[in-house]
C-alpha cells in the first residue's frame, strides 16, 4: 500500500489502516527466532546456559573460521538454542538442527545422543569446517564462514552452482551473522575486555611447598603409582598456590581447589577446606580417574588431571581434553610437577647440576652447536656425533656419543638425508608424495640417541585429505618405508617405532581404529596404524594446503614425549598430545633414525600431496 493510497482515506481509516499494518509487523517480527529484525546488527540472542557455553567455547577450536559468538549466533539462528526443537531452519532437529543421516554421520563418539549439548555443537562444528574445505577445494572465494553457513542450511552443491550464498540460504545466513555479531559483544564470548575464568597464559613461578603440607602431599602420592607426590604438590600449587582458603572460578573449593561434582564423587566425609582432608582426597581423586579414564582415547594421568580440573563428564564427553582453557591447566601442572619432583622431602631425586629441562621449554630458534647448512639448504650433523651424513645409508651407525643437532631451513638437496619410494627434493621443499596412491619416507642418516631428551620442530603442507604423514623415530634402518599406500601411512608395520601421525582421512567408520572425525593428530607405536596411545583433535583444519608447525618435545627425565601443533609460528604454551614413554627403554640401545613417512590413497583429489618445508633437531 503506498502512502498516497493512505492520504486519500479518513483519519480513522488511516488508525485502521495503520493498526494493520502495526499487526502484520508484530506477526512478521515473531517468525524468527530474534527480538528485532531490521538490521544484523540489531538482533538481540537468546540467554546460552552455562552448558551450551562451555560447548561452544570449546568447540570453537575445532578450525580458524569457527569462534565461539559465531557458533552461538548459528545455533540461535538455527534451532533457538532449543535441544528439543523439531523442523529447524535447515530442516532437521536438536539444536544443532541436523538431520538423521547428518547424525549418523557427525555424532562426534558412539552412542553420542542428539540431546547431548556437547555433542550436538560439536558435531555443528565438524560440520561446518569440513564444509569450509568442501567449498575451499570446489575453487570458492570468498566469506569461507559465509558461504559455509549457506552451505549448512542449502547444501555444499547449491552454493557451488550459485558460486556465492544462495537465495534461499540469505535470510539464514543473516541471521546467524546478525546474532554472532550480538555475542561477540558479550564478556563470556572473550569481549568487551572482560578476563578469563582462568588465567590460560601466565604460570606464576612455583612456590616452595610448605612445610605443613609435607607429610599430606607426601602420603597423598603413595595411592598408586600413576600419581607421585610431586604431582600432587603441583596440582595444589597450580590450583590455589598453597592458599587453603582460596575460592576459584567456577565454584573450585579449598586448597585443591575441588569441584563440587568431583568432590561430591571423589572425595571423603569432611570439609573440603580442611588441608588435611583435602591433600589426601587429591591422590585418591586422581588414581580412581586414572583407572576410570583409562577407555579414553588419550594418556589416562593427563586426562585425570583434566577431569579433576573440568570434570569427568566433561572429558568422556569430549573424547579427551576438552578444550584450552583445561589444557593451559594440565601445562602448570606439568611444569610444577618436575620443580616439585627436585623435592626432597617429598621422595624426589635432587638435580645434580640444575632441574632438568621443563616439557613446556621453547625449541631453541636455531640448534646450538648445529652445522651451518650448505648453499643448498642441507645441513650436516653438528660436531662430535658418531654418526657421519656420509656415512651409506642404512649403515649401522654407532650410537652418538654427543647430543645431536641438524637443521634444514629448507631443502635443496638431499645431503644427511636418505630418501625412499616416492620421496624427491624439489622446489625446496621435502615431497613425502606428489600424486594419488604413493608412498614416501626421508630419514637423516645421523643416528640419534632416544634415552636423551630432545626438541625437534618441522613445518609441513598437506594438499588433500588423502591420507596423510608422519614424524617418527625407528630402528629399522633409513631406507624404512611401509609396503602399502593410503592408510599404511607410509610407517605401517616399521617396529621398533614411535610415530607422531598428522592423519587427514576419517577411517573410523570401517573398522580401521580411527578417532571419530575428519582429522587427528596421534602418537603410534611400532608400526599399528588402528591403536592410538594418545590423539587429539588438531583445532585447525590440516587438509588443504595450509602449512601447520610443529614442535615435538621428549623430556628424558619425565620420560614424556610432548607435541604441539599450530598453524601460526608461535609454539602454543601447551601440548597438544603428549605421552608417557620411555624411548630408552623401548630402542633398547638400537641404532635410532629420525624422519618422516607419507602416503596418498585411491581418490579422485589428483593434487594429493604431503611435504616437509622446514626441519629442525635439537639433541639435548
């Protein structure tokens, strides 16, 4: 109706007129699920409870494009963020809004329940940034968070056809934009200056335990032998800093800063505020999740920790550490407890000249003592190893008498290096594979000693999700390279080994041993591609192209091997996976080679490829 139509009737068929059309606006304004529809902007979000939260902000990791206000904002535009929603924007149900077979599908473990919060965001979230790599790989520029929520609601195909966000998808995509922008303004989302419940950066300088805690701490680490009393020092130094009275975030109680529910379940008749009842109930706590956890992909002491600090539910519904925030945690923990393990009084072993090295100790930016590399960018193993890079490859080489150090800061020849099957040099980089079906693996020819500690870091590139590579360390000589493509991975049946995979095809569904989801990141051993000793999920999205680094640690005197993973430069403050092993004891005094192993399996992505464009080894 225009407003010359109005101005030919009578003041009161104008208020009718009016009234109307102020109806129709209020039916219109209640369709969707926002207060206000004129602008992105202006959409105001339901409330997220402190579940969904906790869902969201640790799903968000699950790739770059994701935060945690635009999973909110997409959950609100999707279902309402209402669990028992049917017919949702997208056509399915929950509040992920996903259909039967998307569930079936992206059920993030077995049996997950589409009520489940955690499950349902995120199985939203691998949704999502596999759809990112869909659309990524179809050659679409663009919003990859746009164009991933069109394709959420319309299907990956429409959005190709359309080479942008479909009509039928705009009003969704809106919305969810409108509503993210509306969180993202919120301080639980990380905005408007507003601090952490946990300080995930900063870890304060340990403090010498007290010497009323010492008798408690040190019983407390007799419950079994997963939990030392060490541990137990670092848990309370990590929780409350020796503070009895302290009261942390998220309702954490007393010097071991308990959790409710943990102390509900865990702990003994008493007062949590009492130190005498609590240290005790910490050694407890965390032997009885050890052994509980222990059907958790992932290692059993770092994952009681993280059930002790963010709950059990929280880990089993995770699959494993749930998110950085508990990860920054297990971090202090882990750095405090090789201070605490210098402490006499306690059962610990003095350093005889200085603690050993910290897990969480930066790789150095350059091997000391390293050779400098050649004009080619190879380099030579550093002075005073045994082994020689001119040695033949696969020769026996004695075990190096010195810590050893190599660097590539690129690759222009193959000088140190032994490569096999589809491994080539070219373009300064180390190509594992080039094409479809191959398999490749490069060593140094330098034997390294696995009873000492050592930092090695690489970045690496892979171009498709097919199937993906590998840092190991093995006995079986440098010419060591699996038998078969695709899912061997290029170390399967290499033993004695211990493997680091970047594995980038989900194999889960067929029996193969595989985590649920797209991707992971493990740590194998002797050559068994289907068991995992620990894995995680990478956060970031490995599959096309985008380089990742990383940095892989193992502290000898901890006997833990520690990895951490990113797609920016810096080395994140905590690992990513780690593992309790003794590579001493493991090589048992065998000549050890350091590398990496790749394969690409039977598909139709032609450019599937896995290169090494940087590499360095740091012996200790």
């Amino acid at each position: 109706m225009s407003l010359r139509t109005l101005t030919d009737v009578g003041r009161g068929a104008t208020g009718i007129v009016l009234t109307g059309l102020a109806i129709v606006t209020l039916v219109a304004a209640t369709i969707s699920w926002g207060v206000a529809i004129a602008a992105d902007d202006d959409l105001t979000g339901r409330t997220v409870d402190d579940r969904q939260l906790a869902a969201v902000l640790s799903a968000a990791h699950s790739c770059p494009m994701l935060s945690s206000h635009r999973l909110a904002g997409q959950l609100m535009a999707e279902s309402g963020l209402n669990a028992a929603a049917t017919g949702t924007e997208s056509g399915g149900s929950g509040l992920a809004g996903l259909t039967d077979e998307d569930w079936k599908k992206w059920a993030p473990w077995p049996g997950a329940a589409r009520t489940d919060t955690y499950a349902s965001v995120l199985a939203m979230a691998h949704k999502m940034c596999s759809l990112s790599g869909e659309l990524r790989q179809a050659g679409l520029s663009g919003d990859a968070w746009r164009l991933s929520l069109a394709a959420y609601r319309s299907g990956s195909a429409a959005v190709v056809a359309a080479k942008d966000v479909p009509e039928a998808a705009a009003g969704y995509v809106d919305r969810a934009s409108g509503y993210a922008s509306y969180y993202e303004k919120l301080p639980q989302f990380g905005r408007a200056g507003a601090p952490l419940a946990e300080d995930a950066s900063a870890t304060p300088e340990a403090k010498p335990l007290p010497e009323e805690y010492v008798r408690l701490v040190a019983a407390a680490g007799t419950r079994c032998p997963e939990i030392s009393a060490a541990t137990v020092a670092a848990q309370l130094m990590a929780g409350s800093g020796f503070d009895p009275n302290h009261l942390g975030a998220a309702g954490r109680e007393g010097i071991a800063q308990f959790r409710s529910d943990v102390w509900e379940r865990y702990g003994p008749r008493g007062s949590v505020w009492d130190p005498a009842i609590a240290i005790p109930a910490v050694g407890t706590a965390l032997c009885i999740l050890t052994a509980e956890l222990s059907g958790v992909e992932g290692d059993p002491y770092m994952l009681a920790l993280a059930a002790f600090n963010s709950g059990p539910d929280t880990v089993r519904r995770a699959g494993g550490i749930p998110d950085a925030v508990t990860r920054a945690h297990l971090q202090k923990v882990t750095d405090y407890t090789s201070f605490y393990g210098l402490d006499t009084r306690i059962g610990g072993k003095p350093a005889a000249a200085g603690p050993s090295a910290s897990a969480s100790a930066p790789a150095s930016p350059g091997p000391s003592g390293s050779a400098s590399p050649g004009a080619s960018g190879s380099a030579s193993p550093s002075a005073g190893s045994a082994a020689s890079a001119a040695a033949a490859p696969g020769a026996p080489d004695a075990a190096p008498a010195k810590p050893v150090s190599f660097s590539y800061p690129s690759f222009g020849g193959t000088s140190g290096l032994r490569l096999n099957g589809a491994a080539k040099v070219t373009g300064g980089k180390l190509a594992l594979t080039r094409a479809t079906s191959q398999v490749g693996s490069a060593y140094s020819t330098t034997a390294i000693d696995p009873a000492k500690s050592f930092s090695t870091s690489f970045t690496a590139v892979i171009s498709q999700p097919t199937d993906g590579m590998a840092f190991l360390l093995q006995s079986a000589g440098a010419g060591a390279i699996a038998a078969g493509t695709g899912e061997s991975m290029g170390y399967s049946g290499i033993s004695p080994s211990v493997a680091v995979e970047f594995d980038t095809w989900d194999n889960s569904g067929s029996g193969h041993g595989d985590p649920a989801g797209q991707q992971h990141i493990g740590i194998m051993s002797n050559g068994n591609v289907k068991t995992h000793l620990a894995w995680a999920d990478p956060r970031f999205d490995m599959r096309f192209g985008q380089a990742f680094h990383v940095w892989i640690d193992y502290d000898a005197g901890a006997k833990r091997l520690s990895v951490f993973a990113s797609q920016s430069t810096g080395k994140p403050g905590s690992p990513m996976v780690s593992h309790t092993i003794d590579l001493g004891k493991k090589f048992g005094g065998a000549t050890v080679y350091a590398g990496f192993a790749g394969a690409t399996g039977n598909t139709n992505l032609t450019d599937s490829s896995e290169s090494v464009t940087k590499w360095t080894f740091t012996g200790k």
